[in-house]
C-alpha cells in the first residue's frame, strides 16, 4: 500500500507542477537545510505567493504532499483518498498556486536524491554542508556528496546553484553544474560573505545573543543587526537565503531589513531563558557530530557566563563514524573550555573516554542513567548568567530537559515536539 501510494503521489505532483509552472527553490545538506529553507520563505513570502515544507516533510512522501499543498494523515485511508482527490482538483481546475515552491530535499540512504530528482528539477539549488548525518547508509564522506549533488546535476540549465564556499566537499560541486554557481560564507572569496562580524551580549535585552554583521556583495556592503541568531548556523542561513533574494529581484536593503526579525525554527540553536536567571541554547531538534561541534563553537564565543554546561543525548545514525566523530566533538568541548559536560544515553556516554583523552578532567563529566537525573543536577546547580547548551538527536528528546529549566513554563511554546502527536 505504501509503494502505491508513493507512486501516486509521485504522479500527481508532477503533473501538478506540469500544470503550474511554479519557480522551484531546493535545499539540501547534512545540517542547515531546514535553517536555510526557512530564511528564504521569511524573505520572500511578503514578495511572492511562497509555499514551502510542511515540519521535515522533505522525503518520498513528503516532498509530493509540499507540492500538493496537504498534511499527512497519519493512517487514515479516507484522509488519503481526500488528498487524492484534492490533488486532481488541482489538476483539472486551474486554481491559484504558489508562485514559488521553497523545498527542503532531505536524503539518508542511496538513491533516495533521485528518486526526489524524478518529482521535481529546481531552478534554484541551495548545498548547505556535507558531514556525517545518516552515515550509517553510506561508505564516506565521498558518497554522501555524490548523492546530494546529484540536485546540482539536475538544476535546470537556465537555473543557478548556490553553494556553501565554506565546506571544500560542497564547493566541488561546482564542477558537476550544468549552469550558473554561486557561493555564500566567510570566505573572501565568496559572492556573498560576511565582514566585520561582532557578537552583541546584552544581558539586560529579551534575547541573549545577537550579532552586528556586514553583509558583502560584489562590493555593495550592508551593516544589519541579527537580534534573534546566535550561531553561525544561523548565519549560513542568512547568507543562502541573501543571495536566493538577490537572484529573486530584491535589493540588499530589503533584504537586510527583512534579516532583522528571522529566528531559526524551534529545537535549532535558540536562546530561552532558564531557572535562576541562567541562560539556555536549546538544540534540541536533531544532532550530529558536525552539528554539536557548531554549537559548542558558539560557547566558546559567549564569555560573559560564569560557568559554561553542555548537556548532550545520544547522537544516532552515524555508524562507524562513531569513533572519529567523538573525537571531535571532545577536542570542540576542550577548545571551549566548558565546566561540566552532562550525557544522557546509550551511545553518548561512550564520549566520556574520548573527553578524558581531551584532557577534560574527569569530575566535570558526569553519566546520567535518567533525564529527571540530569534534571535534578541541573536545576541545583546552575546559576545567575551561567549557559547551558541542550543538544541531541530527535530519538533522545532533549527538549524534555529543556522544558523542565526554563524560567517560564509559557516559553515551552518555543520549544520541538510540542504538539498532541509527540506529547502523546
């Protein structure tokens, strides 16, 4: 049943954007997409007639339903027949239709980029990062690139790819491009690039980080203030989503503008306010070796905290990268010069050698056999301005330590997994 339903899916979105033309935005990486997916949309949804991914809706399934423009079901077959239907209503009636469709393509086996290829070829490709996310399914670091840029092989030949200058993996991709290429990062080299970067730490502010930036293109320099991003996953996401504006008719200004108010998605590096007047970073959503090494990253720039914890759950689907990610990810913590790092979890705690190799001392490692555990430690021991980052993998569902420190419980409206499904 499912292959048939996938089938149809596949069909009728296809005919569908066959119907509607629509400009085609597609975003891939290993980390960012969803950052970068939802930049675009916040820049160019008050120009455009926009439509993007529903939550993670960027595989076999979801992908066509973001096309459709319906939410999944769950298991209901007459919620499925009514999609259905919905979409041929699509098809023989013209009807008014998103203009641009932003879509996040998420891959975690071999084969799963062109199957999403065959439904959709983009004008605009966006590559974010290539790292060891669902390393498990492939041999290398080699191979995962060679299935994500199988979407910048089938960019349209009048469209254009944006890549990461940053990641030497994603750059490479350029010389598979059947059209134009451009690049976004810190790099001098970049089309577009960030200059005189200063983190801005206002205690007495709503939000706990912030960032003075300038933004670089092709010698048109903008100043802007990022109020709400405190990473530099965040401002990767600016940065594709600056130039997707750029090639979409939008001016620097409006664009900065526009830049001022975005916030990365819940779960994704985001500052609340915890017990006691400490402060949290909550990224909570998803974790990979790359990505925890980001965030720790982001500690060591913050130097106003008394004491620095990050608190990390099992990081899943990595395989045999295991070893080498770990690695890492305690050589990140040491550079940081955190205070306690707190693990929760089956694969996690096996960090715990690798941070001693680190030459982390031992009695600021602590293994926690529950989150309430963990919980209870935290909450006797964090203090006025300390920071405590909160990471793991969506199997781990950190967001529930998170949920347990915060200053207000009203603020677990910011959090992941918050709705009756997950509650449930």
């Amino acid at each position: 049943m499912k292959n048939i339903l996938q089938k149809t899916l596949k069909i009728l979105a296809k005919l569908i954007l066959k119907r509607y033309q629509p400009k085609v935005i597609a975003i891939t990486g290993s980390v960012g997409k969803t950052g970068a997916k939802d930049a675009i949309n916040h820049i160019l949804k008050d120009y455009f007639f926009v439509y993007t991914n529903y939550k993670n809706y960027n595989n076999e399934i979801g992908l066509p339903l973001t096309i459709i423009g319906r939410i999944s079901p769950g298991r209901s077959i007459f919620g499925w027949v009514k999609i259905i239907f919905f979409a041929f209503g699509l098809i023989i009636y013209k009807q008014k239709y998103p203009e641009i469709l932003i879509l996040e393509m998420g891959i975690d086996r071999p084969g799963d980029m062109d199957y999403l290829c065959s439904i959709v070829k983009p004008d605009i490709a966006v590559v974010t990062a290539v790292s060891h996310s669902h390393f498990q399914y492939f041999s290398s670091l080699e191979h995962i690139k060679e299935e994500k840029q199988k979407l910048v092989k089938n960019t349209k030949n009048s469209g254009m790819v944006i890549l990461n200058h940053d990641d030497p993996l994603v750059l490479s991709m350029k010389d598979v491009s059947q059209t134009q290429v451009l690049s976004f990062g810190f790099s001098s080299d970049a089309n577009l690039k960030l200059i005189d970067l200063k983190y801005r730490l206002d205690k007495e502010s709503d939000y706990f980080g912030g960032i003075h930036v300038k933004l670089d293109y092709q010698g048109a320099v903008l100043p802007i203030q990022l109020e709400k991003i405190i990473n530099d996953s965040g401002l990767y996401a600016i940065l594709a989503a600056s130039l997707v504006a750029l090639k979409s008719n939008l001016n620097l200004v409006d664009i900065g503008e526009k830049l001022k108010s975005f916030s990365l998605a819940p779960g994704r590096m985001n500052y609340l306010k915890g017990i006691n007047n400490s402060h949290i970073i909550d990224d909570s959503y998803n974790a990979s070796p790359a990505s925890v090494c980001l965030a720790v990253k982001t500690l060591e720039k913050l130097n106003f905290s008394t004491k620095k914890y990050v608190v990390l759950g099992d990081i899943l689907e990595i395989g045999a990268y295991k070893k080498s990610g770990f690695s890492l990810i305690a050589k990140a913590i040491k550079k940081a010069k955190i205070d306690y790092v707190l693990l929760f979890g089956d694969i996690i705690k096996e960090l715990k050698d690798d941070l001693e190799e680190s030459s982390v001392a031992k009695d600021r490692i602590i293994i926690f056999s529950s989150q309430q555990s963990l919980t209870e430690f935290l909450k006797t021991k964090l203090n006025e301005d300390d920071v405590v980052l909160i990471k793991g993998s969506q199997g781990a569902r950190m967001e529930k330590i998170t949920k347990a420190i915060l200053k207000s419980s009203k603020d677990a409206k910011y959090l992941v997994r918050q709705d009756k499904q997950w509650q449930d």
